[in-house]
C-alpha cells in the first residue's frame, strides 16, 4: 500500500472515530422488572420540541433494550401550552406524579444539541445526556453523555437513535 493509501486509511479511522463521542458512568445491573417512568427530556437545544422528540424515541430503544414495565408520564390540564415551553416546570410535575404513583425509577435526560449544521452537506449533529434516577433517594443511578454527527444525507432522528443505542450499551438491566 502507498503511503497516500495509508495516510487516508488512517484519516478515514479518525474521522469515523470522532464522529461519535460518550462518556459513561458503569451501572451496576438495575432491576428491568420494577415499575420504570419516563420523565421530561429537557431541551437545551435550539430547536423547539427536541425533548419531546428524544422522549419517543428513547421509550423506544428502552423497551428494545428490556425494559417491559416503562410508563410515560403526561402532564395535561390548563396549563398545557404552558409547560410545553417551559422545561424545567414539566419536569418537576411529571417528578411529583411519578413519586406519587410508585415507581421505583426514572429515565430523564437532557438534549444539548439537535440540529444540521451549517454548509453544503449539512449533516445533523446531536447531543444528548441520559439518567436512571431511584425515585424514592433521587439518587442518579447511571448516566452517559454523548454526541454524534451524521452524514451528509443522515437525518437527525436517526442520527439520534444511533447515539441512544449506543449510550444504553452501557445501562445494564437484570
């Protein structure tokens, strides 16, 4: 092989490899079993609704991964319009619902990033945090931080739904 060959092959690795980074706190094995709530995915991101967005699609990838008894909390009433655009109420609700119904522990998270970036190719970037909190202590249990760039004709759901799977690599359930 050339040393041109060679000098791609090895940007190729480093640009694939920095695509994607996480970082991970090990769990110890969680009980899959238990009553599991989903708990607001708050927004930081730019884009309006990004955490409602990671919300369905972290159900999903939940229930792939093994975790049968996972209820979504909806928050409704009069204030609904309301705590659409504020975060930080929606989730303290959904907290005090969930601790009230029983369940043993949450999913929650954050979305720092959701967006294409800028240029010709215009890929979609994503940054995410997740959490399993036990609701009665508040304990955080596990949590992984990750972001991820897709390709130029990536989406950023799927993009997303990558990065998820991949962060829950790391959440063990028994």
């Amino acid at each position: 092989m050339t040393i041109q060959k060679q000098i791609a092959w090895i940007g190729l690795v480093i640009g694939l490899w920095a695509c994607t980074v996480h970082q991970m706190q090990p769990s110890s094995p969680l009980p899959g079993q238990s009553r599991w709530v989903m708990l607001p995915v708050v927004n930081l991101a730019e884009a309006p609704l990004a955490g409602e967005k990671v919300e369905s699609l972290l159900d999903n990838a939940l229930r792939l991964h093994g975790l049968k008894n996972l209820r979504r909390i909806n928050i409704a009433g009069n204030q609904a319009d309301d705590l659409l655009l504020n975060d930080g109420r929606r989730y303290e609700l959904a907290l005090e619902s969930a601790r009230q119904g029983g369940a043993g522990f949450a999913v929650t998270g954050s979305v720092q990033e959701w967006r294409y970036k800028t240029g010709l190719d215009g890929e979609p970037a994503v940054g995410l945090t997740l959490q399993v909190v036990e609701l009665p202590s508040g304990r955080v249990l596990w949590t992984a931080s990750g972001a991820k760039t897709g390709w130029g004709y990536a989406n950023v759901s799927g993009t997303a739904q990558q990065l998820i799977a991949e962060l829950l690599e790391g959440l063990t359930l028994q």
